[in-house]
C-alpha cells in the first residue's frame, strides 16, 4: 500500500481544518501559505465581513476536537435586530430558542486557533511560500518565498484551499478547462466599527447595554438596517465591538458606491437612511475614506479535480456571497466530507475519490451560491416587507403543529446537517404551499389552521432525519 504525503496550499480556515483533520487520521500533511504565519506577525488576512459559525461548521469542529475552544471565542447571535427607519427595532429569530443560534466569531482568531491545532496534529506548515507554478504530471510546485527566491517541491497529491483567487485553480486552469466563471453581484461593500462603550471620544460615549459594560447595542443578534436595495449589518465582536458592513450598487442612482464617494457622502447616507446607527460609528468618516470598496461575486466550476493529482475545496471551488453566513459552514463541512475519504485512500484509488466528492459536494454547493444570493434580497428588502412577515408568521404556526412536515428553510440550512440541495428543494415547495394558503390575505385572521395542516400534511412527505 502506497500513500504519498499530501500538500495543502492555503492555511486559511479551510486548509488549516483540512490538515487537522487529516494529520489526526494519519496522513503526512505539507500545509503551504503564501502569508506570514500570523500567530508571529499578527493577522495580515485583509478586512472581510464577520463569520458566522452554524451547526455545519460546529459539526466540523466537533471531528477536529476543537468546538469547545471555538465556542470560547464566540457571541451568540439570536436572531436578526431589525432597525426601522425611525429607529424602531424588531429581534426575528432564527430559531425556536436559544439552542438553535448561530455564533459570530473572528476570522484572525480562530485562523491562529486552528493552525496551532494543525501543528499540534503532526502537520508541517511553511508560511511566505506562494505558488508560482505547478507541474502536476510529475508531481511538482514551484514556490516564490517573500525574499524572491524559488523553489520546485514535489506534490505528488496537490489540494487547493487557497481561497477564490486561488493559484492552485489557475494552475489547473492551465493544464485543463475547468468551465470557470464568476458571477459578479453587482454591489460592494464598505466596512466599518462600531467600538466599545469605553472606547468612544469623550462627550460620545453611549451606555453600555449590557452589564458588563461591553456593548453599545444589542450583543447577541445581527444587526440589520435594511432599505430596500441596499442595507447595513452590524456583526458583534468578543472584545465589544462591532464590525459593520454597508452594502451598495455599485453603480447607479443614489446610494450607490458611484454616488457616495467619500466621508461626506458617507455621512449624508447614515444620517439620512440610518440615522440610530450614525451616532454608534465615531470614526465613520475615517474608515469610509481609508477602507476599500470589497468584491462580492459567486464562483462555479465544473470540476474540481485534475485525475488523482490536484483537488480544489473552499472558496477556491465554490465561493458565494456572504449573506446566508455559509461561506466558512460550507467550507469546513467539505474537510470534514473530504477527510474520512481520502484518510486510508491509497493513491490508486485518489482519482475515485476526488471524483465521488465533487459528486457529492457539487450539487449541495451551487444550492448555498443561489440561497445566498437570494438571502441577500431578503435581508435588504423582504425583512420588512408584509407579504414575506406573514409567510414567516404562516411558516412558524405550521413549523409547532406539523414539526415532521414544516421547516422553515433557514432552520434546515442552519440548523441541521440535511443536504443544501435538499433544503433548497424543499424550501421552494415550502414557499409555494405558504403562497397557495396564503392568497390574497394580509394577515392570518380567519385562517383555518386545522385545514392548512391537513393540506401541509397531504402535500408534502416527512421531513428526513434533522440531524447526524
């Protein structure tokens, strides 16, 4: 039996998790990072919107022995804060109570978290070596070190974790089509801070909210200011903080990002369109002018893998938008897929196992790329729109009477280990039964409830099993 070391190029999240959970099974892992190792040169990874960490994710952890000292890094977030324009606010939770949560957490800590995790299982991890160039047909990379040097390592089983510019993938790319293309969405967005209490210039600092002192607002919820077309979020942070992020067109009438330009525009916008918020962002002005305008796009490939030799996981094969907080879920639950399959796979047999994971994995990640992208038009718009309350108010009566027939969709994704392609399908139907129920009526007054469960029950079969 032959079973060659594997390189993982990215220590990342993805990466890191992936060599973990490999090392522990046995294998000789090569983890490769073109950064500086951030536990001795501080977390150089570039702003991006906060984590959210769910079941999938947890689950992950869970086979890497670390969810306990994840969880010590976390907040709680119960549900959407919705903030009106007039400052009103409305908690719409993500669950049944507070065992069905998601939790916010830091990309930085928890990236040095799971490298010392990485090392501690037996990997070898080299930081500052970017990939240049790989010849998979012999079983070699070439790597850049950041004094300009070269080097040629062999790589007799390559995996690409090195994120959606991944030069893993564009290496592929050169030796067979891959059916690349991104998606553009056609917004940005800009982040900011909302510091803590303590932190505020004198002669603005608000009460803490909570009795520790730490927070200036709500700690354990996701903060939205939706407006339509456009939105502002707040994520908390363990320290106090909050990391906000306002999304834009790009392009197009105001605001957009072709619009508001700099820290005057910005202050405009937040006093004209989230005028609570405004006050909470002292350094609004410095941040808009310093922070660049972020990206947001959908990756899709039609195949992952070069025979045996290269595999691409992650965001380097499946990178979506940010808004139904599955990014790092859908990435850690890949490793975890991908590590029991690959842990006494021989090299004869790798080919049949990259291939029997993209066919697994591929349908579940293009459902979370089109869920995310239409989450993005329920946070900015339908969170306050009367039709989407009323399915949401129908869908939680059906959800307590017929549990084994009705799930809210979120809850599926969230909260469960079901197929993302299974709880996009069957949120659809969900979605058309509540509309066939619903009809024309703008509240639930007069709905036979006894009636719309039978028709629940005739219509659509039990749900599988939620969990495990």
């Amino acid at each position: 039996m032959h079973r060659s070391p594997i390189t993982i190029v990215g220590a990342g999240l993805v990466g890191a998790l992936l060599a973990t959970l490999l090392s522990r099974s046995g294998r000789e892992i090569r983890l490769i990072e073109k950064r500086p190792d951030p536990r001795q040169a501080g977390f150089l990874g570039g702003r991006s919107i906060n984590l959210a960490l769910a079941e999938r994710g947890l689950n992950a952890l869970r086979a890497a022995g670390l969810e306990v000292a994840v969880m010590k890094q976390a907040v709680m977030m119960r549900g959407r804060m919705i903030h009106d324009h007039d400052g009103h606010t409305n908690l719409q939770r993500y669950g049944v109570d507070d065992s069905e949560v998601i939790w916010s957490v830091s990309r930085g800590g928890l990236n040095m978290l799971l490298l010392d995790a990485a090392e501690r299982a037996g990997a070898e991890l080299h930081f500052d070596q970017a990939l240049v160039d790989a010849d998979f047909a012999l079983g070699e990379l070439e790597l850049r070190h950041t004094d300009g040097t070269h080097r040629r390592i062999g790589a007799p089983i390559t995996i690409g974790a090195d994120g959606a510019g991944s030069a893993v993938r564009a290496a592929m790319s050169r030796v067979e089509a891959l059916g690349e293309r991104t998606d553009m969405l056609g917004h940005g967005y800009k982040e900011l801070e909302i510091p803590p209490p303590a932190q505020f210039p004198d002669g603005q600092r608000p009460e803490a909210i909570d009795a520790e002192g730490r927070f200036a607002i709500e700690p354990h919820a996701l903060h939205i200011w939706p407006r339509g077309g456009y939105m502002c979020i707040a994520l908390p942070n363990d320290e106090g903080s909050f990391t906000v992020t306002l999304f834009l067109p790009n392009e197009g009438a105001a605001p957009s990002f072709a619009t508001v330009t700099d820290a005057d525009a910005a202050e405009a916008l937040f006093r004209e369109q989230f005028p609570d918020a405004l006050p909470l962002i002292p350094a609004l002005r410095a941040d808009f002018d310093a922070n660049p305008v972020g990206t947001l796009g959908t990756l899709y490939l039609d195949r992952w893998h070069l025979g045996g030799k290269a595999l691409l996981i992650g965001d380097a094969s499946h990178a979506i938008v940010p808004f139904h907080g599955q990014g790092m879920n859908a990435g850690f639950e890949d490793a975890a897929a991908l590590a029991p399959m690959l842990a006494d796979a021989e090299d004869a047999d790798v080919e049949a196992v990259f291939a029997a994971f993209q066919a697994q994995r591929k349908p579940d990640t293009d459902a979370i790329a089109a869920m995310a992208l239409e989450n993005y038009i329920e946070m900015r718009d339908s969170v306050a729109d009367p039709h989407y309350l009323l399915q949401r108010a129908l869908g939680q009566q059906l959800a307590a009477r017929a549990p084994t027939h009705f799930m809210p969709r979120y809850r599926m994704v969230t909260f469960t280990h079901l197929p993302y392609a299974y709880a996009f399908e069957r949120g659809r139907a969900q979605r058309a039964l509540l509309d066939q129920l619903l009809g024309a009526r703008t509240s639930l007054d007069g709905l036979d409830l006894d009636a719309a469960e039978r028709t629940l029950r005739a219509t659509l079969p039990p749900l599988p099993a939620l969990r495990g």
